[in-house]
C-alpha cells in the first residue's frame, strides 16, 4: 500500500467511487467529495477480504488495485443502501 501516494489514492478512490455509485445506483446523490471517500474506503474493504483468502489487496496503481478498491465500494454502497432503505430502481418494461 506504500506504492502510492496521496494523487493516486484520490485518483484511484474517485474513480472507484464512481463506477460503484453508476453500478448500486447512487450516482444522483454522490458528488466528487463522496466518490472518492468511498472509493478509498472500498480499497481498504476489498484488501481487506482479499487478505483473508491470502490474495494481495491494493499493490499500487494498478488495475489490479482499481478492481479491488470498485468491489469493495459496491460492497460499502450495498450496505449503506440496506441500513437506508435505497433500492436501485428499474424502469419497468
């Protein structure tokens, strides 16, 4: 986790925090501020499941690390959506 710097964990996170949030349909509701705080937050999530298979978590960047840190954040979103009562919506056809 000592491979990146500061940028990195802000580009990583945002860009995790932002597929996720398109993905569990959050999107509306999240800013910049919020996808990147979730994505950094699902990085540490993911590792930290991924250490308890013995797989590496976050490595660097990488998109092996950016894969991490979106499944960790769609875990982070489905719970938060659970605890809140948001659901994803589809259009009905």
């Amino acid at each position: 986790m000592n491979t990146m710097g500061i940028i990195g964990w802000l580009i990583l996170g945002g860009l995790a925090g932002w597929v996720a949030s398109k993905i569990t349909g959050n999107d509306a509701s999240m800013g910049v501020g919020m996808n990147i705080l979730v994505g950094i937050i699902g990085a540490f999530i993911g590792g930290w499941i991924l250490s308890l298979f013995g797989a590496m978590g976050v490595s660097g960047f990488n998109i092996w690390s950016f894969l991490v840190a979106l499944a960790g954040a769609v875990i982070l979103l489905v719970i938060v959506n659970a605890f809140t009562g948001k659901k994803r919506y589809r259009a009905n056809t």
